[in-house]
C-alpha cells in the first residue's frame, strides 16, 4: 500500500494552545513539588495520550469529590467548575490549584458581573461538555442553554429586558454566529458578548482549516473524540467538501482513506501535542509522503500565567 500518499501540508497554527500548555504545566508542576498522587478532577484536558502520560507520573484523575482524600492536592481541569464544586474543594479542604483556562475564566467573571446587574443568560453550548457545566454552575439559575438554532425557538427566559449572549469557547465560529443572529432575531435587545467568548486558539485553528482545506484531497485532524474543538476541525473540513478523518493516534490511520487522495492536510485541536503529529507524520511517510511543507499561518505568542504557589522560584 505504500506510495499512496504524495505530500503532507501542516496546518499552521495548530496542536497545543496557551491554555492547555498551562493547565499541563499546572499538573507537573504540582508533581514536582508536592509529589504524588496529585489528583485532577476531570482530564486536565481532552487529550488521551496527555492523560495516560500524567497518570504514569502519578496524577490520578477523578469526577467526583468524594475520590478526593482529605488534605490531597487537587487541580481543576482546564474547562473550569461550577460554584458548587469550588465551595465543595474549599470545604473539604483540599490544597487546590485551578487550571481553568483564564478565557474561560473571563466568561465566569462576565457572567457574575452582569448577574449583580440584574441579566439572564442565554448560553450557546454543548450540552454535557465540562466548560458549559462549569459555566452553568456559575449561577444557581438564569442560565438557558441552546445548542442549535431550533433551540433559540424554544428557549423560555423568565424576563427579556435584560438578556446576555455567553458561549463555549471551543464552538464552531460559523455555527455559533447562526445561532448568535437567531437569538439576536427573537431577542433584539439581547447584550452580546464585547469580544466573542470563542477563543482565540479555536478561531485560529479553523481559519487555518478553511484555507488548507481547498489545498488538499484529505484532511487529517489529530484529537480525542471527547476534544470539543478538534472535532469542530473535523466538521468544518467536511463542510467545505474535503474528505476529513480525526484519529487519536497514528495507529487508527487507515491506508483505504488515502487512495485517489495523494495531497494529506494535517491538523491538531488545541488538546493534542505535537507528538502525536509527529508519529501520524512518520506514518504517512510510510505510505509514501516525500514532502512535509508547513503552510503560512498566525504565529501564536499567547502565555498564561501559573497560578501562585507554582511558579518558578526566582
Ligand atoms: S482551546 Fe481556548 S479556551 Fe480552551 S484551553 Fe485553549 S485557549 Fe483556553
């Protein structure tokens, strides 16, 4: 089967973003310092290959407080919790360090300013996914959930006059900004976001796809199926007409995806680490690649700080 694959385009940017490297930083270097088991509640992030490699570091990750021994460290995922959790950690006094990405953050900080101020909110989001659950939790109520446009219909807020727009931060950029107008159309007085919630790293990752994709004959997504923003990666490339397949690992490639299909696109979701990209890389070569080229695209400068009590002594 070799010698189905000509080339392989990178996309650019792709694979980690600041908030993931944070939250992955978070973990080890509560490892290093306090030792282990460092318990997480929930996966630092939705990486596979990231949460195996912590727990053979000692992490042990967890949903429920209740698995948490009294005086553990515990680290909260990069999709951040409710209120209820974070009062529940306090209470039983664990040492906490929070990993929730700082733009997500941001949306909790908004939601509780403009709560003070009297306003609902409707919530564009993935049912179940942690980042809406943690968000929804910021609020014991006045936060109404829509994932689609049909939703917007349906949608039941106790009082129209003071009604906020929040989203997911790893939504599709189009599909959010339908949903968006929808709810702008039935709600005119609606107040939307100053800057979207979606993120920066996911803005940038599909803007990436939406200019590969024509390039190429087939588009290969590196990301867990649990990872919000890979999967968007996956659905955006099929949308604009290019065969696209997501794969955990290098292993689940299937040499059939690549026949009558020589120009490979390769990306990454923001959860995903580069050498995952490597191995699916050294993978097509065996199929045949002779060139890697990597396309012109936003260099990413974005850093977040650790939080207090890991960073680096000075
Ligand atoms: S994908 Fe966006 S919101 Fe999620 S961790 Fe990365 S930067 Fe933060």
């Amino acid at each position: 089967m070799s010698g189905v694959v000509s080339d392989i385009v990178l996309a650019e940017p792709r694979g980690f973003c600041a908030g993931v490297d944070r939250a992955i930083e978070i973990v080890e270097r509560a490892l290093a310092k306090f030792g282990a088991p460092i318990y997480v509640r929930h996966e630092i992030v939705h990486n596979t290959y990231v949460v195996n490699d912590l727990k053979s570091r000692g992490a042990i990750f967890i949903e429920e407080l209740d698995e948490v021994p009294p005086g553990a460290t515990l680290v909260f995922s990069a999709h951040g919790v409710s209120q209820a959790v974070q009062r529940e950690a306090e209470r039983r006094g664990f040492r906490i360090f929070d990993a929730t990405c700082p733009l997500v953050t941001k949306v909790h900080v908004e939601v509780a300013k403009l709560h003070k101020e009297g306003f609902e909110f409707i919530m564009i989001g993935h049912k179940g996914h942690p980042e809406v659950e943690g968000t929804m939790g910021q609020l014991d109520n006045g936060i109404h959930l829509v994932e689609d446009v049909a939703d917007v219909a349906r949608v039941q807020p106790g009082q129209t006059e003071r009604l906020a727009v929040v989203t997911q931060t790893t939504l599709s950029v189009d599909d959010a900004a339908e949903i968006a107008a929808a709810v702008k159309a039935r709600f005119p007085n609606v107040r939307e976001p100053k800057q979207q919630d979606i993120c920066y790293a996911t803005q940038n990752r599909q803007d990436a796809v939406k200019v590969l994709s024509p390039q190429v004959d087939i588009l290969i997504v590196v990301g867990s199926p649990t990872s919000s923003n890979s999967n968007r990666l996956r659905e955006l490339a099929k949308k604009l007409g290019t065969e696209s397949y997501m794969v955990d690992s290098a292993d689940e490639l299937r040499p059939e995806w690549f026949e009558g299909r020589p120009r490979v696109g390769l990306t990454a979701g923001a959860s995903a680490p580069d050498v995952l990209v490597q191995q699916v890389i050294d993978r097509l070569r065996a199929l045949g690649a002779q060139a890697v080229r990597k396309m012109d695209g936003i260099q990413e400068t974005v850093k977040f700080p650790l939080p207090k009590g890991l960073k680096l002594e000075a």
